[in-house]
C-alpha cells in the first residue's frame, strides 16, 4: 500500500484521532476485529462510533459495521463519549509564543483525554480554543491540583524542553495549605522513597535510598492550619500530597491521602489546596530566564 497517499483525519471539536494497526486476525468485519482487541471497550461503544461515522479507513472512507476486515493495514477512530460530567471552571492563558503555551490550569480539570473524561480536558478545551491539533503537555499537573502548566506548541522544538523538565533544569513552586505542628521546624527538606501502592494510583513510603526529594517552607500559619512553599526536587508522583501527609501534616482537602476518600464526579466542592504556583527555567530556544506565576491563590 502506498502510505504517502494516506488519510490525514481532521480534528473534530478539539478530539484527534485515534490510529489502530490491523494485525492478522480470522476477525470478518473491523467492527468485530476492534470488539476484540480493545475488550475494555464495550461493544455498544464501538457500535456508537461507528453508527456514528467516527472510524474511517487510510483512505478516508468512513467504515460500517460491516465493512470488511483487512489484515496489515489501519484505521482511525474518534472517541467521544455519551456523557461527561462539566467541569464548570476556566483555565487562563497566561503566555505563548511559537513554541509553547503557559496556561493556568484550575482544580478539577484533568489534563489530557483519560477514562470519564475527554472534552472535559484541559488538552481538548486549548485545541478547540486554539485550532492547533499537535499541542502537547510538556510536563502534567494532577487533576486535584490547580496552577501553571506549560505546553508544546511546535512539534520540532519540543523535545528540547521535555528535556528540561527530564534533567529538573526547571525550578518549580508550589503553596499549600495543609495541617499545622509547632513541633516541626521549619525551612525542611523531608527525602522518602517512594513506589507504587495500593490502590494502584496511590503512591506509598518505602523503607530503602530515597527517590524523591522537597523542600518545604512555613509562609504562614493560622490555628490549625499553615500555608506552605513546597520546592520539589525530584517529580515523583503525588510527591508533595506524599511528603507533607509524611509529616502529618496533609494536605487539605486531598481526597487521597492519608485514606483514599472518593467523590462524586459532580462534587466540586473542597479542591485540594495545592497550586502550582511559579516556574521558572532558561528557554532553550532564546537562552532567556522565563518565569511565570499563577494568578491564584490560597488564603487561610
């Protein structure tokens, strides 16, 4: 097959598609091959996509369920899902140049397409908002947690600053508001190993050479509760919600640590009190000091 002439699938709202190999299989149509291979995904669903003329052959012919499978070659398909719960607050552009984007992110919003949620991302908003389909995360805030976040605006000079954040040549900055002790001192640096626990997206203290690295300092404190500057080292992740929750000291508001405590998806109420509140790292493209701080803050 001549792949030059191959099909460029368009963005629709914000939503790029997806690419699938079509590996040998005794599967008859591509609707069955698809039920097959992503086994996640319920047969209803694939059904919907392709009612819906949301998968489509290299060529750009939009596939039924009973178009014939083809071993060795690809589709595409788009995944939009029947309901997805509104995220009812707004991120900021607070710059952008060429090469990436600076955005404010705010609580709730998850970064990128990921299980429940696709055009309730902040990846999907920037696209529809900016018409740029290549836009990437260069590096990830959790969905709780609120703040700047860079991304990618040009495929070729990307790499350069996921670079920076690989070899932590980026200083980030982050407030919280978490419990207070008058038995800890402070400026303190805590360093934990940190791995996998249980459930699987949680993260636990191990015994052994520490991985991960911050520095915390008390800004203020009021009763029972303190604001903090916390200066990550290392970008483990949950590391902050992990070191201060260490300390006895969560978090307020996370619905992790120190018990895992679920919540409606619809329950906005109670954002973790943590902001990603200032970066800042020489722009491998201009070699000028770039430093950029959200607009929002946490109060007492």
């Amino acid at each position: 097959m001549n792949t030059s002439a191959e099909f460029t699938p368009p963005m629709l709202n914000g939503v790029s598609a997806s690419k699938v190999f079509l590996q040998p299989s005794n599967a008859a149509t591509v609707y069955e091959y698809l039920c097959k291979q992503f086994p996640h995904i319920t047969a209803s669903e694939w059904l919907s996509r392709f009612q819906d003329g949301l998968v489509y052959d290299v060529q750009g012919n939009t596939l039924t369920l009973d178009s014939p499978f083809q071993a060795n070659s690809h589709c595409f398909y788009y995944r939009f899902l029947a309901h997805e719960t509104h995220v009812p607050f707004e991120h900021q552009i607070l710059f952008q140049n060429d090469h990436f984007m600076v955005i404010d992110k705010p609580h709730f919003l998850t970064m990128s397409p990921t299980g429940q949620y696709v055009q309730e991302t902040l990846l999907v908003r920037l696209k529809k908002q900016t018409g740029i389909e290549h836009l990437t995360p260069i590096h990830r805030l959790d969905r709780e947690t609120a703040g700047v976040v860079l991304i990618s605006k040009n495929i070729a000079s990307r790499g350069l600053y996921q670079q920076l954040f690989a070899t932590r040549q980026v200083q980030k900055t982050y407030h919280a508001i978490a419990g207070y002790r008058d038995d800890l001192k402070f400026p303190h640096t805590v360093r934990l190993r940190m791995d996998k626990g249980e459930p699987f997206y949680t993260m636990q203290v191990l015994d052994g050479e520490p991985n991960s690295e911050t520095e915390i300092t008390l800004l203020t404190h009021k009763e029972q509760l303190a604001k903090y500057e916390l200066k990550p080292h290392t970008g483990k992740q949950h590391q902050l919600r992990v070191h201060l929750n260490f300390l006895g000291i969560p978090i307020l508001n996370d619905p992790f640590y120190p018990i895992v405590k679920h919540k409606a998806d619809d329950d906005f109420s109670a954002p973790l009190q943590l902001l990603a509140k200032h970066i800042e790292f020489i722009d491998p493209m201009s070699k000028e000091l770039m430093q950029f701080s959200s607009r929002q803050e946490l109060t007492l």
